[in-house]
C-alpha cells in the first residue's frame, strides 16, 4: 500500500489535533513542544485519550464468535475524549520520561553488580571460563540452532569477540599489550552489556545459576534468568528512549511463588499486571535489597509513581502501568 499522509507543517499539526477535539490552552508552547519533541513521539501518548467504539466481538477465521465470550476489542477513534488536552499529553511524556530515567538508574547497579556475580562465580572454575563449553548446560553449548549450525556459545563469544575487539578502554588495552588474549573473565565482565551477561547467565549449568540467584532470594536460578531477559528488555526501551509506562510487555518473567517472594501473589493469576512495566520496576526493586540496601532509590521511584500526572477526568492511573492496589503498602 502506497503511504498516502502528507507533510505537515507545525501550525497544520496543531491544528489538525484541535480538529479532533484536543484541548490547546497555550498555543505558542504547543508549537514548541511539536518542534522540539516531534508530532509522532507525542502521538504515543495522547493516543490514549483517543476516544474508543463499542467493544466489538472478534470471530475466528471462518466467521464464528469464538468459544470465550470475553474476546473482545475496541476501535481507537480519530476523536479525542471530551477533557482531554496538549498539556495532559505532556506530563505524561514528562512521566514517563522521569520513569526512564530512575529505571536507568537502578539497572546500571544491577548490571554491574551482576558481572561481578557471574565472573566471580565462573572464575572460580576457570579463568577463561567462558570459552569452555564444559562449563555451561548442553542446550547452550552443544545443541545447534537458528538453522546456521552454530550453538548458543558459538553465537554469544562471536559477540563477545566484537565487544573486546571495539573497545577503546584503557584496562583492555593493557591487559591485551601485558597478557594477551583471551582475557581472564573478571576483565572481559567489564566490556559485557546487560544482554550478553543475561544470555550468558541463561547458559549456565544450574548449579551455577542457582547459586548466584540464591543471593537474591530466588532458589530456582530459571526463573532468574527470565529475570534477567526481562530488565534486559527494559533496559532496551529506556536506551531508545521509548514509550514505557504503558507498553505491553510480551517476553514476560517467570514468578517464583508467592511463599518464597511473598510481594509476587497479586501478580500471579493477573495477566494485565503481568504484562506491564511495574512488574519489572518491582523486581528491579526487590534486586536493588541486595545490590544496594541503603539505596534512596526506592524512595525517589515511589515518589515519582505517586506523582502520576492527574488524569482521573480521563480514566488513567497507574493502573495503566499495571501497579496492584495497594503497591504503596508493600513497597
């Protein structure tokens, strides 16, 4: 299909948006933010002030209502809902940039705290460690996959090779002029990011993993590792600087049960808190008692979440982000 929207001018933007029904109380400071943000970035937010049909019942492929009466949907309107203005749009773009930003900062502690966990828990065995694939479980090390007839391991040092080849730090420098190559794990952790340290974790054998995990109340080290994916995917969003407090998480963790990590029970039979960004906000937290317990992070993100921007007018609360009633309580 051929793309049929045309260019359109700042003052045209605006305009169009007022057409719709959303409320512009300072005009000249709309304008601004539409240059300085960008009309499509803003679109992600306001989109939710749009008004909405009828639920519609979905059919199947040949027609029919489906067996579960529940499936339904309903259709984003061009309209806006009555109440909803610019300026709502921008707070929550402020929020949701803030939330990116406290989100930044608990994941640099934890990733960092993280390559000390598995370099030193793998060093032990081996300074070179990961380059044995004895030392890891055969579903990583052996079994070939992606249809290219390479393992997880080929695929993971291939990328572990790029990262020590492109470095300009100083330590790799060094230690490639005094030593040579391979570099011992507990050197080559520093050049890792969050997601060659999360697959690297996911490869090793259990008895390792649980051990690591352990340290944060978590017994079964496979439910970690789906813990570890998931920051790694919310590391990534708050990277590319996109949309988090309302975004559908797909790739959703495992929870260990609830007479383990009592603060997972509102989450387990609840697919709407599952599948939002609180839940990984909340399992940052419960990592940070460990990496750092005199941390004021806590406090600063649960000030900013109940500082959500008051939009009640449009029936939007944290919620939305998939906080549990009562999260204030148990945080």
């Amino acid at each position: 299909m051929a793309y049929s929207k045309p260019w359109q001018s700042y003052e045209e933007q605006l305009d169009l948006l007022v057409a719709r029904g959303l409320a512009v109380t300072d005009r000249p400071k709309a304008l601004e933010y539409l240059e300085r943000i960008g009309y499509y970035r803003l679109s992600g937010y306001w989109f939710t002030f749009r008004a909405r049909s009828g639920a519609l019942t979905l059919l199947d492929e040949q027609g029919r209502k489906p067996a579960r009466p529940n499936k339904v949907e309903t259709i984003a309107l061009d309209d806006f809902q009555p109440g909803a203005t610019f300026e709502n749009a921008v707070k929550l773009y402020v929020f949701d940039k803030q939330l990116r930003l406290l989100a930044t900062d608990a994941l640099e502690r934890i990733e960092i705290a993280l390559r000390v966990d598995i370099s030193h828990t793998l060093g032990k065995l081996d300074r070179f460690a990961y380059l044995d694939r004895e030392l890891f479980h055969d579903s990583f090390s052996r079994d070939l996959n992606n249809g290219r007839g390479l393992t997880q391991h080929h695929e993971w040092l291939s990328k572990h090779a790029r990262l020590i080849n492109d470095s300009k730090e100083e330590f790799v420098r060094h230690n490639k002029t005094k030593y040579g190559l391979p570099l011992a794990i507990w050197v080559a952790c520093e050049v890792w990011d969050f997601g060659t340290l999360s697959r690297l974790y996911a490869g090793m054998r259990e008895e390792e993993q649980d051990a690591i995990s352990a340290k944060y109340g978590i017994h079964n080290g496979r439910i970690f590792a789906t813990w570890l994916r998931s920051l790694n995917y919310l590391r990534n969003v708050c990277a590319h600087h996109s949309r988090l407090w309302n975004r559908n998480i797909i790739d959703q963790p495992r929870l260990p049960p609830a007479t383990e990590v009592t603060w997972v029970e509102p989450f387990e039979d609840n697919n709407h808190l599952r599948a939002r960004c609180f839940l990984l906000i909340r399992i940052a937290r419960h990592l940070l008692r460990v990496v750092n317990p005199n941390s004021s992070w806590p406090d600063r993100i649960k000030e900013h979440l109940q500082d959500f921007p008051d939009l009640e007018h449009l029936d939007m609360n944290l919620a939305g982000m998939g906080a549990p009633d009562g999260w204030e309580a148990e945080w």
